[in-house]
C-alpha cells in the first residue's frame, strides 16, 4: 500500500522527532549495558548503530523533500 505524499511528509516529521530521539535513548542504553569496551569497538558499535537507524525510515523518508507528485500542474502563465 503506497502512503499519500502528505501522509509520508508527516510521517517523517513524527520519525524524525520522536522516533529518531528515542531511537538514541535505546541506542545508548543498550550500550551503557556493557562495561566500557576498547574504544574501537565503542567506536564501531556506535558506527552501527548510527547507520541502522536510517534502514526502517528510509521508505518513509524517501521523496518527502521533493515537490508533491499529487499536486495539480501549475498554470501556464505561471511557468
């Protein structure tokens, strides 16, 4: 099922301001769950989790900066 341009366009806004934020508390946690790790694995855990986010919003994030493909061609005098 294909979401509408606006309904996708506020999807996004929800993800990225409350999901992506909670995403970092859980993020975060899990990682205060270990003792502290040698720093390159640190760094590599936190790579990951940095990237992994994006893979669940991508299809609703994808186009939303683009103009809306639903809305009605503007006049031709206006072109």
């Amino acid at each position: 099922m294909a979401l509408r341009y606006k309904t996708r366009k506020r999807l996004s806004y929800l993800l990225i301001f409350v999901g992506l934020p909670l995403y970092v508390v859980v993020a975060v946690t899990v990682v205060g769950w270990f003792d502290r790790p040698p720093i390159w694995l640190e760094l590599l855990l936190y790579a990951v989790l940095g990237v992994l986010w994006i893979l669940p919003f991508r299809a609703v994030v994808r186009g939303v900066g683009q103009p809306d493909p639903d809305a009605p061609p503007p006049p031709a005098d206006e072109r």
